[in-house]
C-alpha cells in the first residue's frame, strides 16, 4: 500500500473529543458515582449515557434531589470537578489517535474536530497535547448551534473544511455522535469504551474496538467499497 496515495471516496476526517480522543467521559462518570454512594445511592450507565456525546440530557443534581439526597451544590460540583480531573489521564490520547491524524495529513486528508463541548475545553486539550494546530477547524457547542444529536457541528465543520459531507468520515463514541454524524450524510465509525460498549451503535458503518493498528487508509478502502 502506498501510504501517500489518496483515500478514495474520503477528503476529510473529522473527530469526536470526548470519550473518542481522550478519555474524559468515564473519570466523569466515576466521579458521580463516587457521590452517588456517599447518599447511599446508585448511579447507572443507562441513566447516564444519555448525556453521552452531547449537551444537557441526564442531569445528575437534578436526580439526586429528586432521590431526597440533601448535599450543597457549589460544594458538590467543585468536588466532582476537582475528582474528575484527577482521575483524568489528561496527557494520553485514546489507541490510534495520534496515528490516524499523522496517516490523514499523510493522505492529503482535511482534518477537524466536531464535539459537543466548549470550545474552550476542547481546544485547551488540544493546545496542551500541542495538537490544535492539526486541525483545519473545531466546530464546538454554542448558542445557537445544536449539539449532537443534531447534525449541525459535523455539517459546520465540512463547511469550513470545503468538503462535502459524504465525502467526509467522522470518529465517534457515543449513541449521539454517530447519529448527528449519519444525518450529515457521512460515513462513521465507532469506537466504544466502558460507557458506550453496551450501547446501540448499529448505525455507525463501522464499529472497531480500537483504531490502533488499524491503518486509516484501510478501513476507508473498507467502508467506501461497501457504500459503491
């Protein structure tokens, strides 16, 4: 295989953040958990992935005080904030990540970021993993721009990216990302992790364990010949 040769049927590649390039959604959901049984209670992944892969859904202050959990909530919330940043392995990317980045530039691939987080949290990752500049766009939450479910961040990002979204593949984790990433007429693949291994992904094109050891122009020439 030649590794300059160009993707057929792709020109762009756009990430998911959360839970797809690093890991920050299960030290989240750990960290509630940890709360949850100080009140003697039991916080569920099915309760929580629904506000996986996007903004609101689940709210879990709500929950605990409709469970009768009787807690100050700025206290609560720096608690779960500071707990969650210290179980966050912040300077490791997720297998494969870094990879698949080098092999798209490699490829003549656009590159981007579509997360339904802020900007500021994605992009202060990034600059800090000194990966901000890889990315030809970061489409993130904000007013007047849906989160996934809604295809608008991915459909923004092929826009700045001058791409057409079926020509364009996404990364994702969640239920959420990979039904956004469909409604923009994209190819996806999902990776799963603790949280999302047991979740419906049927409508990914592809669900892979893992990205590491699998070359980007591979399961491109996979996914494009199964679409022809």
């Amino acid at each position: 295989m030649n590794p300059t040769a160009p993707a057929r049927g792709v020109d762009a590649v756009v990430f998911d953040f959360d839970g797809t390039m690093l890991d920050t959604e299960t030290p989240y959901f750990h960290a509630w958990c940890e709360a949850y049984t100080e009140h003697g209670l039991e916080l569920t992944i099915e309760e929580w992935a629904t506000c996986l892969g996007t903004h609101g859904g689940f709210d879990p202050v709500e929950d605990l005080t409709a469970k009768g959990a009787a807690f100050d909530e700025t206290e609560l919330l720096t608690r779960i904030r500071a707990r969650k940043d210290e179980l966050t392995d912040v300077d490791t990317l997720l297998p494969g990540i870094r990879d698949w980045i080098n092999e798209a530039a490699e490829l003549g691939l656009a590159i981007a970021v579509a997360s339904s987080s802020s900007h500021d949290w994605v992009n202060g990752h990034l600059t800090r993993l000194a990966l901000a500049d890889r990315f030809g766009h970061i489409s993130c939450r904000r007013e007047g721009v849906p989160a996934k479910p809604e295809p608008d961040l991915y459909l923004r990002a092929c826009d700045a990216l001058g791409v057409d979204p079926r020509r364009a593949l996404a990364v994702e984790d969640s239920p959420n990302g990979v039904l956004a990433a469909k409604a923009a007429g994209m190819y996806c693949i999902a990776v799963p992790h603790e949280l999302t291994a047991s979740l419906d992904l049927a409508a990914a094109d592809l669900v892979l364990p893992s990205l590491a050891g699998r070359p980007l122009q591979r399961v491109i020439a996979d996914l494009t010949s199964n679409r022809a």
